[in-house]
C-alpha cells in the first residue's frame, strides 16, 4: 500500500526561488512507493494548520519545504502522532537539516525521503513553544528579533547584527535550577540545544544529540573584543565546548529566572517572555525521516581542529592572566612607593 506524503512549501522562506520544486518533486519521488500533494503556505502559521489537518487526516509524512521556521510549524503539529516529519531544506539557516545530515542539494533529499527511514527523536519546549533544534535568551534571542525586523534574511544580514548589536550588548544575571540545586550566572546567552547547531554549521552544542533524551545548556560568560573572533572560531570548529568563557552541563528539564522580562527565542523566532522560564525536553516524542547514509563523523571536529581550539583557548588564558598581571603592577608600584617614603 502506498504511503502518503504532503509537502508544505513556504514560498517566501530563504533567500532563493522554488519555481523549480514541483518538478523536481515529480521527477524524483517514487511514485509506487507514494502519494503525494504539494501545498503552499500563505501566512504565518499556515504550515501548521496544514499540518494538523495532514495527521488528522492519517497522512504518513509531512514534509517541510522551507527553513527553520517553517520546519518548527510543521513539526509542532505532527508531535505525539504516528505521522512523521521529513525535510526540503530552503531556508537561510537550515539548522535542524544540516544537524540530521540531509543534503542541501533538493535531488538528493528526495532520494532520502524515498528510503523513508523513520526514527522517533526528541523535541523540547521553552514556555509553551515547542522547539527541535535550539532555543535561548540573551544574545542570540537579541538577535533573532533583530534579524526578524531586518525584513531581510540569509547570513550576511545575521552576521551584521551580531558585529554591529554585540559590542554594546549587556549580560545579564540568571538563575537556573536544575536536577543539581540552583545557580547563579551572569551570562552573554543561554543556549538549550536539543541539536548541535543554530544554523549555517554554526555549532553551539557540538556534541548534543536527538536521541540522547537530554539538553545540552550552553552558558557564555561575559568576554572582552579579544575573545569573540576565538569564540566564533570555535562555534564554527565545532571546539565551542573546549571554550574557557563556555560552561555546559546536560538535564532534563531546568528553570531559569532573570531580573527583567525579555525576549526569548525557540528555533531562531523571538517571542517576549517573562522573568520565569522553564524549558523541558520530550524524549522520542516526534517522528523524522533521516538520512540512512549520513557521515555522522562530520559532526565531529577534526584532529587538527580539536589540536588548534585547545592551543588558542591557552594563549588566550596565559593572555588573560598576563592582562590582570599587568593591571596589578600599577598598584603594587604605588603600594612600594608609600611604604619607602614614610
């Protein structure tokens, strides 16, 4: 018996056109494995309400043709069902396809929807959002909503927001209570990643999984201008974790309270929250179609990549070190100098 598939294309996500799509979905899909319909979003949450209406209706998979945005839509709709997620990345980012190893190449992921190989992985949830790849506060919450008012996409417009909103940002001071006790950190962000990266092979969690049934939280202390090009070095080694200014520790579900009332971020979309936050994983609570021939070494850093973050984060404490030495000696001068000429 043929199994059912709906494609839910965002027209507007990412930066290219998808004129080209329907062909291809015609060309390549196995067409005595499947049925398929294609259906285009044309508003905000669209994707979702077709979504809903797929696993209503007993379809076998739904496939989000779009990019991070429009993958939470359709995901959110279809957890705790039998009807599984596949993915068409298309969008800017393209985070949680890029952490299951799809290809970004619209032939070869219709070869991997045609093997339809179904794993059940885990989604999380901040509040009452539903996310399956990252969510956070502080600078990357700050800067998804930068990036949505932008109007623009793609990461050229990502990366101006970070160089031009980063050096003036403020860190705050939470408080997080976990399986462990309650505590304390000033932080820059707090990342909870349920995948290994927010997008475009920029690793916040290298080393988090999808089947693990826990969180990676990533917390970044505040640092000075000298520390952010090894900071983004790592983030794109996949080394973000071997990071002296980066504390991470795995749960399950944790509570995070901070001062002021601020924005969010769940999958790279900005939401205002309040001041209490809890975020909770669901374990093997969505099913995704996955690529059966992926590498899953590309994950991982190199040898020379692992030699080299560790290498630069020394220098960078010896240099720390130095700079807190150096800013003693002053005082130390004018220390000697009372004593002598009393």
């Amino acid at each position: 018996m043929k199994k059912k598939i709906v494609f839910i294309m965002n027209p507007k996500s990412g930066s290219g056109s998808k004129k080209g799509i329907p062909e291809a979905i015609e060309k390549y899909i196995d067409a005595e494995r499947f049925d398929y319909e294609i259906r285009n979003t044309e508003y905000a949450g669209h994707a979702c309400k077709i979504a809903s209406q797929a696993k209503d209706q007993g379809v076998d998979v739904v496939v989000a043709v779009g990019g991070d945005g429009t993958v939470n839509e359709v995901a959110r709709a279809i957890v705790e069902s039998n009807t599984a997620l596949g993915i068409i990345p298309c969008g800017s980012g393209n985070g949680l396809a890029r952490h299951l190893l799809l290809p970004m190449n619209i032939k070869k992921c219709l070869q991997v929807i045609n093997k339809c190989e179904i794993h059940s992985l885990d989604y999380g949830r901040i509040n009452e959002h539903y996310f399956f790849c990252t969510c956070g506060m502080g600078f990357d919450a700050f800067v998804s909503q930068k990036f949505a008012e932008s109007g623009k996409r793609g990461p050229i417009t990502y990366a101006e927001n970070i160089l031009r909103e980063g050096l003036t940002y403020e860190p705050e001071t939470y408080e997080i209570e976990d399986e462990t006790g309650v505590h304390r950190y000033k932080a820059f962000l707090i990342s909870c990643a349920n995948a290994s990266q927010y997008g475009n092979n920029a690793y916040i969690a290298p080393g988090a999984s999808m089947s693990d049934g826990l969180l990676d939280v990533i917390i970044m202390e505040p640092f000075d201008l000298l520390d952010a090009p090894q900071i983004s070095l790592d983030m794109f080694n996949k080394t973000l974790d071997k990071n002296s200014k980066i504390k991470t520790f795995r749960c399950k579900e944790l509570k995070i309270h901070r001062k002021n009332e601020g924005v969010i971020h769940f999958d790279g979309d900005p939401v205002n929250a309040g001041k209490d936050i809890s975020v909770s994983l669901k374990e093997k609570g969505i099913k995704m179609i996955v690529n059966p021939d992926a590498d899953k070494s590309q994950r991982e850093p190199n040898a020379f990549q692992t030699v080299a973050a560790s290498l630069f984060n020394d220098l960078n404490d010896i240099r720390r070190s130095l700079n807190k030495q150096s800013q003693k000696l002053p005082l130390l001068g004018k220390v000697l100098h009372r004593k002598l000429t009393k």
